[in-house]
C-alpha cells in the first residue's frame, strides 16, 4: 500500500483501514509476547503503514480546513 493509493480513498475508508492497522499490530504484538512471530518485520511495517494513514488523514482533514 503506497501513499498514492491511500489517497485516492476517501476518510472513512481511511479510518477503516487504520482500525484494520491497529488490529493486526495488536496481533503481532500479542504473538511476539507469546513467542509464536516467526517474522517480527510485520511489526514494523503495520507500524508504519499505520503512520502513513494517519498522515494522509491529517493531510486530507488540513486541505479540508483550508478550503472553508
């Protein structure tokens, strides 16, 4: 998933995606804890992904407040 992507999506589907986010990073967390993750670079990527959400909602929320 890249930013342009993301972009293209409008904020509810963003804040559906981000709770999708926050979910898979609560799994890996809790299968890192219990010794279960093969992989911990998941971790990091749904941390990031997660931030580039955000990011892009900010961004869309910014230009939303500018055009009133």
């Amino acid at each position: 998933m890249n930013a342009q992507e993301l972009r293209d999506k409008t904020p509810d589907q963003l804040r559906e995606e981000l709770a999708n986010l926050k979910k898979e990073s609560f799994n890996l967390r809790f299968q890192q804890a219990t010794g279960q993750l093969e992989s911990t670079a998941g971790i990091k990527a749904a941390r990031r992904n997660a931030a580039r959400v955000k990011t892009i909602l900010n961004e869309k929320a910014a230009a939303a407040a500018s055009a009133e």
